[in-house]
C-alpha cells in the first residue's frame, strides 16, 4: 500500500516535468531547473513515487518553494510504494 511521503511547495514551472519526466525540450527548463527537480527527486523523494496536487492549494507568490526562486507553488502530496 502507497503512503505518503510528504507534502511540498512546489513551483508551477515544475509540476509537469515531476509527473511525466524531464524534458528540457518540451517545458524549455534551464539547466538549473532540472538539477533542482534531480536534487529534489534524488534526495527528498526517491524513487517510484506518484503525486496529488491540490490544485485549490495555490500560492500565487510563494517566497519559500520546496526548491527554486519565489514562485507561484502548489501543495503536492508525494506517495511512494
């Protein structure tokens, strides 16, 4: 059974490449930006994880994401198996 490994701030700008993999191509990421996503997958989160977004939990300006400059994040609920 999944459990929750932890609910994070994470930027706008990351959501997509956290649920479907980086591609810097596609969602035009900077260098930086997919070694902060790396970092945070590596080392906070692990591995085979699945995310619940809160889309009602927004912070348009947030001056503390999870990782990244201020930004506007969601609350993101990170299960592993």
């Amino acid at each position: 059974m999944p459990r929750l490994k932890g609910t994070y701030n994470i930027p706008d700008w990351a959501l997509c490449p956290l649920e479907y993999g980086i591609n810097s191509d596609e969602y035009g990421l900077t260098d930086e930006d997919i070694a902060q996503i790396k970092d945070f997958q590596e080392n906070v989160i692990g591995g085979g994880y699945y995310m619940d977004i809160h889309w009602e939990d927004c912070n348009e300006f947030n001056t503390h994401p999870q990782f990244g400059l201020p930004a506007k994040t969601y609350e993101v609920d990170f299960y592993i198996d």
